[in-house]
C-alpha cells in the first residue's frame, strides 16, 4: 500500500495520499477494496441522499410540490449559485418560512462570481449560500409538515434527525446504536460507521428494488433519479459530482463528502462505492474514483476523455500554467468479505 495517489511537480514526486476504498453490492458482498474496507469514516456529505429519505417518507415533498431539482437540491453540496438560491429560497416560501429559519451558517460561496456580485451590491453573506441550505431547506420542511419545532431541528433529540438515523441504519445496513454522532460543518448531526457500509448504502441507492420492495425503495429510486436528472443542482458549474453524472447520462449517482470522501452507485452493475483519502485532501478524490471506474470497467474511452481533468488532474501555479499533475498508483484488490447487520 504505497503511494496510491501521487502528486508530480514537474517530473518529481512531491506528496502522496493515502486512501481507502470499499466496493459493495447490495447485499453486503465486499467485492472490492483498497487500504480497509472497514474504516469507521464520517461520510459527511455523501450521506445526504439517505438524510433526503426522510424529507420524501414523512410526505413533506408531495405536499409542497417537490420538483425533481428540489429533490436533487436536498442532496447537495451546493456552489451558491443563483440558480441553487433562488430555489432554496422556493422551498422555504412554500413553508412560510424566512431564510433566518437555516441553522446552516455561512460561508463564502464556490461561485466566486456570485459572491463579487453580493459583494458589488453592497449585500451580506447569509445563510442560503451556504453549501448546505438545501438539505436544511429540506429538513425544515418535513419538519413543518410534521408539525414539529422549528427551532431545534438540528438537534439529535429531533424526531427528524431519530427519523434519519432510522433510514442510515435500514439502508446502510449498520444498527443505529452503533452510529457514532458528531457534528458536520453544517450544525446537524453527523454519522460515522463503516466505509464498506456506506458503500452498501449506495449500492441501494443505485439500485433500489434490486434490494427491497416497498416506500424506502420507492424513495430511494426518486432521489437517484432526481440527483442523475439534475446534477447541476447536486454540485455546480465545474463541479466533479455534477459533471460525472452528467457524463454518464443517469448511471452513476454521485455525491462527495468534506475531508476526502467520495461515494458512488453503479445503476447497471448494483455496485456501491466509497472511497475516503486518510488525510482528508480533496484534491486526491476525483483521481482516485476515476481510477476505481476504470479498474471496474465501469464506462468507456469516450467517458474517461471527457473527464480527463479529473482522472489525471493538472496542477496549476498562480500564473494559471500547468505545473504539475496527480495521478493515481493502486491496485484494487478482490474481496472484504461479508458485512454483518445487512
């Protein structure tokens, strides 16, 4: 395990990455791996698709007409983009909430433009161009349709954040009071379990009836769907989850996570992936899930061109010339055995 994620300068190595990775099918088959399989990892944002379970089963998203690309907005990690606002706005009007309502923070946004734009207009950075506002757009709002309290619904007493860690345990296959909880960047709960789990997680996401039958499936297969039908809204404008589902035309669901995660689902194959970079650098996370795809032979010559930047990422000086690159050096090895709690 040397080296699997190598950073050139020019013609020398400069730093390397460590990484984990886990591929599963959703039965809980660990097919693949690299590292440990088993790592207890904090997925962060990759979990969001599963905490968007429970904004559809409570009902909230057929009662305040849910379109497709706020369910894919539920799930993002979001580049502030006007287009990522103006819907989250949406969807706390149709709930009669204020944007005060986000408990989310802020940050300056991924959109540069958007942020010299506020900055021009003489405005404040406020919540919804954090890269959370959706999900917590999303949370209020099954919480307003529950009739719960407003004020503390990021709290793990919630009965929202009790309905998500019901989801995580059913379709992560991980019983919940093992789930250790910390904080996210965000305020809400955070969930930390087994890389190869998560993985499974996504291995359902992908394919949903392939492992039950049922609402949680039928919530799973909206979500898949909407986060495949518009990636934009997941990510952004140069953004690798946006423009890996968009290359490969709604087989492949995606979603990244803060401190190096990366997890996938496979529609055609059922496989679930998750790969964690141990030392939390994102710049490592788009070479190595490029080159779990091609070890998997998961699209072709066609696709891995068009997201050529990501599987062998240049490295930029300030003067904008390509210096360097990163590229990946590891072997995928067969088997993990079976997980248990599946």
């Amino acid at each position: 395990m040397e080296n699997p994620i190598v950073i050139y300068r020019g013609t020398y190595i400069e730093s390397t990455h460590n990484i984990h990775v886990a591929v599963v099918n959703a039965a809980g088959e660990t097919l693949h791996s690299y590292g440990d399989p088993g790592r207890l990892t904090f997925p962060r944002s990759s979990m969001k698709p599963f905490q968007a379970v429970a904004v559809i089963e409570t009902g909230a998203a057929d009662q305040y007409q849910y379109e497709e690309a706020d369910l894919s907005l539920i799930c993002a990690s979001h580049s502030g983009e006007n287009f990522h606002r103006s819907r989250v706005m949406s969807i706390l009007g149709r709930v009669n909430l204020e944007e005060e309502a986000l408990q989310c923070g802020t940050h300056i946004p991924r959109d540069i433009e958007s942020y010299n734009e506020l900055i021009r207009n003489g405005g404040e950075l406020t919540a919804v161009f954090s890269n959370c506002s959706g999900k917590h757009s999303g949370m209020l709002s099954a919480v307003v349709h529950m009739g719960e309290d407003v004020g503390s619904y990021r709290e793990i007493s919630h009965p929202h954040q009790q309905r998500i860690l019901d989801v995580i345990e059913d379709v992560c296959g991980y019983p919940k009071d093992q789930l250790e909880i910390s904080v996210d960047g965000c305020g809400v709960p955070v969930h930390r379990l087994p890389l190869k789990n998560t993985a499974m997680g996504f291995a359902r996401l992908a394919n949903p009836f392939a492992w039950s039958e049922g609402e949680r499936p039928r919530a799973l297969e909206r979500i898949r769907m909407a986060m495949t039908k518009h990636p934009e809204m997941v990510g952004g404008t140069d953004r690798f989850d946006t423009d890996l589902m968009r290359a490969f035309n709604g087989r492949i669901v995606a979603k990244a996570g803060a401190e190096g995660v990366q997890c996938l689902g496979d529609k055609e194959t059922g496989l679930g992936i998750a790969i964690k970079v141990e030392d939390g650098n994102a710049r490592a996370v788009s070479v190595a899930t490029m080159e779990v795809l091609k070890q998997l032979g998961i699209g072709d010559d066609t696709i891995y061109q068009q997201l050529s930047e990501y599987g062998n990422a240049p490295v930029f000086n300030a003067r904008k010339d390509r210096i360097g690159h990163i590229e990946a050096n590891f072997q995928l090895a067969a088997g993990g055995g079976i997980l248990t709690g599946s």
